[in-house]
C-alpha cells in the first residue's frame, strides 16, 4: 500500500474538509499493509474515514506495519467512537474476517486513543483473543511509539490550537450554504409584509440588511469564535459565541443603515446574537474539551436561549413594518 498521498487524495481533503465529500469519503474496511510487514509486525487499528486513514497511513513510510480498518460508516476515530460505531465488537468482526490470528504471531492491537469512549478492551479480548493498546493520539507520534512501546505524557496530550481550529472552519461555513439560501428566501417574503400586505421595495431593501446580519452572525459564530477560543471568557461555546456577536453587534450598530426603527435595531441584533451563539455551539463536538454530557448539558441551556432570541427578534422584525 502507498504511504505518500497523491494530488487525489490532497483533493479528497479539500472536498471532505470543506464538507462536499463528507458523507462518503471513506476506504473499504479489512487488512492493509505498509512496507514488508512480517508475523511479528504491528497492527495498528484506524477508522475507514478516509482522512483518517491517510493521516496514519502517511506516517508509516518506513515502518512495516499492518493497518487493520474497521468499518465506522466512513466516521473519524472519536466520533465513530461515541457513536458506538468504532468498538471492541466491530475490531473483534475485522480481526476474524481477516483472519488475523494466522498472519501475525502475536496477540496486540495498536488502538487509537481517541477511541477509548467507544471500545471496552476487556471485551476485546474476550471476543478475539487480541489485546488492544491505547497509542498516541497524533497520527505523527505513532513512529516514536512504535521504537519505544511507550506512549508518553506528551502523546497523550489533546490539543486544540489555532491550526487544528482553523482546519474546522471551511466546514462549519460550507456546509451552511443551503441553510442560507433557504433563510434568504424567507427573509424576503418576510421583509416585504407590510399594511399593503406585500411590498417587493420593502422585500429587497431589509431583506438586504437582515441578511448582512446573517452573514455578520455566520463569521462571528463559525469563525472568530473558534480563532479567539482561548481568549473568549466563558466555559461553555454557545457563551463564546454568545460574547462575540455582543462585541460584533457593537460595531455594526455604529453603521446601522439609516432609516432603522429601534426595534429594528434590537430585532437585528438578536437575531445576530442567536446566530452567532448556535454556530459556535457546534465547536462542542469538534474537541475533546467538552464531555458527551457536558454537551447535552450545555445544549440544553444554549438552545433555550437561542430559540428565543430568534423568535423574537424574527417577531419585532415583522412588527416595525406596521410601525
């Protein structure tokens, strides 16, 4: 199996990072090799997404190892493993389709760590004779583990720093695009409702101006949230991003359109504020930071406020047209 990656599969990462190929970007599951790997080789365990399997694979260039892929429905490592999807059963149904047992001499699995949430290794055992072994996180790491056997301090380490949080970005912004067209449409039939029950002039002119605010609300929630993450007060996302559109909101009011009623004004910003506060709320599950139920928990609080803040602001939107 080739460990460089090729302008195919530099493609594939953009159209996965950017959320085209998402769905079904993904390599089928089962045995693979990388060097000349004998029955005293390594196997290391990935998911079938396939950004996961080149991250690995990448770094294997020298190394003779054996890749056993197991089917996530094309979900990364973490995720596969909340969902249940990457587990000590289905690496159990690889190891016996494989019939691992016969091509290598021992009985150790190389897991990733990022798995942990979904796989029991004591059912692992169990259920395939294998033992599995939490190795580094990062896919780079994975060299140095295997000349030392020992995942150190450092391996083990999760980090959210701003290239792994700019890599998020493309994602969260493109996969908006149907979102916003449909939001585009209501907000012009919206716009235009008025004492003389419909007025296109009405329809272009706020339906403009609410839709900026969207767009307004997109960036603060999707993008500057994420790169000032360190630097936002506030534990929970839907906070941070909460705190962004207040600050974003800020300067938009000093350019506000003229003509605006004040309810106007207070419709946009909430309705900036609600955006804002549920697209950073989405960076929940894109790091390690947040628990299973420190999201639900967080989901809980955030949604209310959120659900709120845009029907009222979509309400008071409506009302200063017979103003």
């Amino acid at each position: 199996m080739a460990t460089s990656l090729q302008r195919r599969d530099h493609l594939g990462t953009i159209g996965a990072r950017s959320g085209f190929l998402r769905n079904n970007y993904k390599v089928p599951p089962g045995l693979y090799c990388t060097g000349n790997p004998k029955k005293n080789s390594p196997v290391l365990v990935t998911a079938n997404y396939k950004l996961s399997f080149d991250a690995l694979r990448k770094e294997l260039a020298v190394e003779n190892c054996w890749l056993l892929v197991v089917d996530t429905r094309g979900i990364n490592v973490w995720c596969a493993g909340g969902k249940g999807t990457f587990s000590a059963e289905e690496i159990a149904y690889q190891v016996q389709r494989a019939d691992l047992a016969k091509i290598v001499n021992h009985r150790r699995l190389i897991l990733p760590q990022l798995c942990a949430n979904g796989v029991a290794i004591h059912k692992l055992k169990a259920l395939c004779g294998f033992r599995g072994n939490f190795g580094p996180i990062n896919a780079a790491a994975i060299p140095e583990y295997l000349k030392t056997g020992i995942a150190n301090e450092q391996m083990r380490s999760v980090t959210f720093d701003l290239k792994e949080r700019m890599v998020l970005i493309p994602l969260e912004v493109c996969m908006l695009w149907k979102q916003s067209i449909i939001l585009c449409l209501f907000f012009f039939v919206l716009s235009g409702i008025s004492r003389e029950l419909f007025s296109l002039d009405l329809a272009l002119q706020r339906g403009l101006i609410i839709t900026t605010v969207t767009m307004l609300g997109i960036f603060s929630g999707a993008i500057l949230t994420p790169l000032l993450l360190p630097w936002i007060p506030a534990k929970q996302f839907w906070l941070k991003g909460l705190i962004t559109g207040v600050v974003v909101a800020g300067l938009y009011s000093t350019l506000t359109p003229p003509g605006l009623q004040p309810i106007d004004s207070i419709a946009l910003a909430l309705w900036l504020l609600s955006c804002s506060s549920y697209l950073a709320m989405n960076f929940t599950g894109s790091t390690v930071f947040t628990s299973l139920s420190g999201v639900e928990k967080e989901m809980r609080k955030g949604l209310i406020f959120q659900i709120v803040s845009a029907l009222t602001a979509l309400t008071l939107w409506l009302i200063s047209a017979f103003l």
